[in-house]
C-alpha cells in the first residue's frame, strides 16, 4: 500500500475528528447509541477494495467519539488473510470474522485495521476514535 494515500487517510481522520470533537464540546447535540458513544456522520464502513472485501461492522462508523476506554472492532474479511488491528494480529473465522479489543487512551486514538494475503493483496480501514473520559 502506498504510504502517501495511507498518511492521507489518517490525516483526513484526524481533522475530520478534531473537527467533530470541537463540535460535541461546543454543543451537546447529536446522536448517542446504546453504549454511549456520539456517531460523527453515518457513513458505513465500506470495502476498501472491491477485489478485496473487508468491512467493519463494529463500530458502525469510521469516526466516533466515545466515554468507555476500550472499543471492540468486529470485522470479516477474507477467510484466508491474516488481519491486524493496530498491534493485534488476528486470524479470521472460517467465515471470515474477526474481533479484537482496543484499549484507548484519552485523546485521538487511529485504528488501522489491515487484512492481507500471502500473495500481497490487502485492505486496509482506518478508524479514528476521540475517548474522552467523563
């Protein structure tokens, strides 16, 4: 993956966080789901490449802001790639789900969440949560 786009896409979570994490101090407004975290927008983790799936499915946003300080990433992918959540690494199930706890600390924290084959294919999302303890 070329380290350029993958800079550019943390760069973008990032300011599209603090952006959002300005807004939610500023006014309280906003959805909250069941666990108590404030989605910033409902985009829906989509695949990354077509020719390779890999999807989110918890959380249900790529960018959040949160009060607990450990967030569970549940994903599928490839039933044969070998996935990483930050430090993590993961097999897959046999239908090809994943899921792995994230401790975080107070602040901006980037996920990146990477599935990859032996060949060298390989998706790649990347998550950015603000964890801010009440």
């Amino acid at each position: 993956m070329n380290k350029k786009l993958i800079y550019l896409i943390i760069g973008t979570a990032v300011l599209g966080l603090l952006g959002l994490g300005i807004f939610f101090l500023v006014s309280d407004s906003g959805g909250t789901a069941s666990d108590g975290s404030k989605p910033s927008s409902v985009i829906t983790p989509a695949v990354f490449n077509e020719e390779f799936p890999l999807e989110v499915i918890e959380p249900a946003v790529l960018d959040l802001v949160v009060k607990k300080s450990q967030i569970n990433i549940r994903g599928r992918t490839r039933p044969d790639a070998l996935v990483t959540v930050n430090d993590y690494v993961l097999e897959p199930d046999i239908e090809g789900y994943f899921q792995q706890a994230v401790d975080l600390a107070p602040g901006l924290n980037i996920i990146e969440v990477i599935a990859s084959i032996a060949s060298g294919e390989q998706g790649l999302l990347v998550l950015a949560v603000g964890y801010f303890p009440e």
